[in-house]
C-alpha cells in the first residue's frame, strides 16, 4: 500500500526502486509528460481571456478542423519531450508523421504517443478536456526511430495515462502495476497522490455511447443498447443512465471511478473507416489504464491491447468498462442472429433505435 498524497515524483522514485536495473530515463519521461500537463492546466483554465479559444485555421492529418488549444498543447508536449534526449520519437493526433530524433540528437529509450488535447470539441463551452499519452520501448540499439518503431500492439506499453483537466486537474497513470490517480496542488506545483489503487467497479447502471449513430450501429451494439433502455421490465431487469461527455477522458474517468461501460464501435457510417478513435494513442493508452483497475478494454470483439496496429494513425472500435458488461458485448458479437433473446416491446417497429419503414 501507498502513503497518500506523496508527489508524483516520491511516486516514481518508490517504483524505480524496484527495478535496480531501471537507469532513470523512464521517470525524466513520465515527469516531462506531468509538466507539459501543468502547463496546459494552466491555459485551459485562463478559458475564454487567454485568447485560445476557437479554429486555428487548420485540418490535421485525421481531417479534423484544429483548434487553437490543439496546436498549443501539441508544442507544449514537443517543447517539453524534446529536451533531455529521453524519447526517441512522438506520435501525435496533431501531427502527420512522427517527430523523430535526428541522428546527431541525443537517443533515447522510449517513444511516445499521444493525444494533446482529447474532447477539443469541448473547449469553446467549457467542458472537460484532458491529455492522453502512451510510453513505449524504442528499439534495440542506438538508431534514430521510424515511423513504424510505433507500431507496437498494446500490451507492450510501458505506462499509460491521461490528464483530466476538470474542477481539478488529475493525473492518472499506470506504469504495469495498479492505476493510481494524482491530483494537481496549484499552490505547490505538484501532483499528489490522491486516488491510489483505482478499481472499475464490476457492478454498473450505466453506460456511454453517441445515440445519433444508432442507425449505423451493428446488431450487437443494438441489442446492447436496446436491452439497457428496457430498464427493469427487459432482459437486463434493472434501470441504465446514459452518459455522453463527448471527450473520452472525462468518460474514462467516470468509468474509473465509479463503473459504467463506454462504446464507440465500429459502424456502418463509412465503410474505409473501421473505427472512430485512434488506437496507437487513444485505444491503447486508455485500454491499459483500465484493464490495469481490474476493467476490460475491447474492440467489441476481443482484447483492444492485442490488436497489432497497421498504421499510426489507425482507427478502430473501441468498448471498454465494467468488466461483465464488455464481456456481454464480446459475447453479443460471437452470437448467432437466431441465438438472441427476444426483442422487448419497446424497441420493436415503432421503438426509438428502429425504422418506422
């Protein structure tokens, strides 16, 4: 067991400790990550009077319109990484190729994934944001990094972790043992360990999905979703909420600390693209954190942190959550159409997920 509130660095220190063989680069990386995440603390709660908010008046390589914050918290990262010669290379949302150490530049033992600024679509009404980031081994030997160095499945992260920039600002990390949640003290600088040992609650009444893609949902999403809003006179027997913060951050979170399931799967809406969010360093990262706090992380199918990823910026469905409650989705997808349950009333012709046609 933990003391509470050590520091984040007390934490790591007690962590390297460990593992003699360890020679501190690792912690150097975690800790640049923390800073940048102060860092950006600061300017998403300067809001509206820091001049940030809205476009910046660029697409990045996902084809999505870039925000202000987006751009800033991307070079935030870049600025914070790049110095000290700890990672060899940087993945980034915000980015279309890796940034890569140069030959003459310091090497490194890690790279690094992320998403600089999850739920940007947030930031302009004042909702939660956060940071998410994955740390994985460079390859042997003292070469500069490529782009496919990055194309490591999950289960070989070293750490994993987000910040929350909320009422608080959190930092939840794991590095392969527990998921530990460490609150920012503004009037020290520091984060404090405040959540030690978080844990996915097996038991859940709720769950998060976007319900206006429920017309390109595959059957077994529908089903899922179909049986939870029958509450207590479905299949299910108990009364669901629905929650939808439109940044996978704050979700996480939730799930984290008081259980639930989040999807958002694979649909029919554009056949070229298998998933809506980025498995390298969304999926991934997320995945490890969870599973970590005794959750399941899932492409509906089967274990997210299996997948051998094909392309950096590779999307794909993702469930993660309540353990039994992704495991009865997996089992859902396995099924045969005639191996279902019944429809419940609710949802047949005239139901809310239905076609009236």
């Amino acid at each position: 067991m933990m003391s509470p509130n050590i520091t984040l660095t007390q934490y790591l220190i007690e962590q390297r400790r460990r593992f003699p063989q360890a020679t501190g680069s690792f912690n150097s990386v975690i800790l640049a990550v923390a800073l940048a995440c102060k860092a950006l603390s600061r300017k998403v709660a300067y809001g509206a009077l820091a001049g940030l908010h809205g476009p910046a008046g660029a697409v990045n390589v996902q084809g999505e319109t870039q925000h202000q914050l987006d751009v800033l918290a991307n070079e935030t990262f870049v600025h914070c990484l790049r110095w000290g010669g700890y990672v060899r290379g940087m993945l980034s949302e915000e980015m279309d190729d890796p940034w890569l150490s140069s030959a003459s530049e310091d090497t490194g033992d890690y790279l690094l994934a992320l998403d600089p600024l999850d739920g940007s679509s947030n930031i302009d009404v004042n909702l939660s944001v956060g940071s998410i980031f994955s740390v994985l081994r460079a390859p042997d030997g003292a070469r500069p990094a490529c782009a496919d160095d990055f194309l490591q499945p999950g289960h070989r992260q070293v750490a994993a972790g987000y910040a929350l920039y909320g009422p608080s600002t959190m930092f939840v990390l794991t590095v392969g043992h527990g998921t530990h949640g460490f609150t920012l003290n503004p009037e020290l600088g520091e984060f404090l360990l405040t959540h030690p040992d978080l844990s996915v609650p097996e038991e859940t009444h709720e769950f998060a999905i976007n319900a206006s893609n429920s017309r390109f949902w595959e059957p077994p999403i529908r089903r899922y979703v179909e049986e939870c809003l029958a509450g207590k006179n479905g299949p299910r027997q108990k009364d669901f909420n629905m929650r939808w913060i439109a940044s996978m951050v704050a979700d996480a979170h939730r799930i984290l600390t008081r259980g639930g399931v989040f999807m958002y799967p694979r649909d029919t809406r554009d056949p070229s693209r298998p998933g809506r969010l980025r498995l390298l360093y969304e999926c991934n990262p997320v995945g490890m954190l969870i599973e970590q706090a005794g959750g399941r992380a899932s492409t509906g199918e089967g274990p997210i942190l299996q997948v051998a990823p094909l392309a950096p910026h590779q999307r794909i469905g993702f469930v993660f959550g309540s353990k039994g409650e992704v495991e009865r989705i997996e089992r859902y997808h396995r099924e045969k159409p005639d191996e279902r349950e019944p429809d419940t009333p609710l949802f047949n012709m005239r139901g809310l997920f239905r076609s009236l046609v």
